[in-house]
C-alpha cells in the first residue's frame, strides 16, 4: 500500500470536549477515536476533509479539502408530495431534536394534515408524548437509511444546527439530504448552510425561531 488517507467529516477530537453534545454521544466518540488515532498517525500519507472550516481548524494536517459530491440520480421535486416533513440526524443533534418537536408542537395546530418524522431515541419519543402529529423511526445504518426512510418522497426536509464550535465546521450534508427525497429544505442561518443554499432559490434560511419555521 502507498497511500492510507484518512477521511474527516467532523471534528472528532473536538466533540469529545464539547460539552452541548449529550454525553453519551461524546463517551461513544473517543474510545472509538482514541482506539485508533496512534495506528491513523503512523499509517496515514495524507489527510482528507470536508470543509475549509475543518482544515483551518487543524492546519498541521495539511490536509486536501474535498467537497460534496451530488449523486447522479437525485429525485425530481413532486408537487403532490405527500406532507410529510423530514428530520432525520444521529445522537449527536440532541438539541435539534428537540427543537423539531417545538416546531412539529406548533404544526399540531396550524396544520395537523402534516406528518412531522424524525429520528430518535427512547428520550425523543418521551418528549413527543401527546403528539399525534409526530412519526419517529430509529437510528439506521447508513445504506439502510439512504435507501428507505433517506430516498421516500417529502414536501419538506428540516436542518436547524444550533451553534457550536463541532457544528461551524460541519459540512452542509443535509441539502444533499432534501435533494434525495426531492424535497423543500429550511435550513439555519448560520454556517455551513449560510453560504451554501441559495435563499429563496434552492432553500430557505431561517433564524432558529420554531414559529419562524412553522410559518415556513
């Protein structure tokens, strides 16, 4: 082997400190991160990541900054979507989570034809008791979830980001994410989507306000 890149997307030394990640999430993190940073040290010939934000953020790394890279066959956007609206993420974004069922709260009343779905766990589904309006599916593998919940049709996809130091470095995945499932994306205003989505033209850009997101 003459090459061993090591590919980031997210700033895995930085989650195991940032304390607005749930805990659990930032104890899964480094023994997985820690198991086999001294092997990438001693094996890898270059670094690869996602975002200008994340090279800067480790310039010894000197590392190559790659893009996103759409896929080939993104579905066409449907008038007659279904009125569904998405929020699908990891543990990781346990305060979106909860921001969504703040947001899916106030749908209930303006709109209860829609149907709100949303990944989570036993702590999101104690926080949407009452909510009849919300679907909640579990945590899938990637090709799992790419292929079934990540590809059906939706009127709208949701990416609210709360702000932190592991999220200004993220890479804006989840415009490929509505993309997918030919859907409307609201995103939060703020990195990495400011500077990405188009406002008013591929996507809106919204305040982290759940009645500003409800209106749109």
């Amino acid at each position: 082997i003459t090459r061993v890149a090591f590919f980031a997307y997210d700033v895995l030394p930085g989650m195991r400190a940032d304390r607005s990640l749930p805990f659990a999430v930032r104890g899964k993190v480094a023994p997985h991160y820690g198991r086999y940073a001294d092997w990438l040290r001693r094996f890898s010939s270059e670094v690869w990541l996602s975002t200008p934000a994340l090279a800067a953020r480790y310039p010894q790394a000197r590392a190559t900054v790659l893009g996103p890279v759409p896929e080939a066959d993104y579905a066409a956007p449907r008038p007659d979507a279904p009125p569904r609206v998405a929020y699908h993420s990891t543990d990781v974004h346990a305060a979106e989570r909860l921001f969504v069922i703040e947001v899916a709260r106030l749908l209930a009343d303006r709109a209860p034809e829609v149907v709100v779905e949303m990944t989570g766990d036993a702590a999101t589904r104690r926080a949407c008791a009452g909510l009849p309006n919300v679907q909640i599916l579990p945590q899938a593998p990637w090709p799992a979830y790419r292929d079934g919940p990540g590809r059906r049709p939706a009127a709208v996809s949701l990416a609210p980001l709360t702000a932190s130091a592991v999220n200004a470095a993220r890479a804006p995945v989840k415009g490929l994410d509505a993309a997918r499932m030919g859907a409307a994306g609201l995103y939060a205003d703020i990195a990495p989507y400011r500077g990405f989505v188009g406002d008013g033209v591929d996507g809106l850009l919204l305040q982290m306000r759940p009645d500003a997101w409800a209106d749109a």
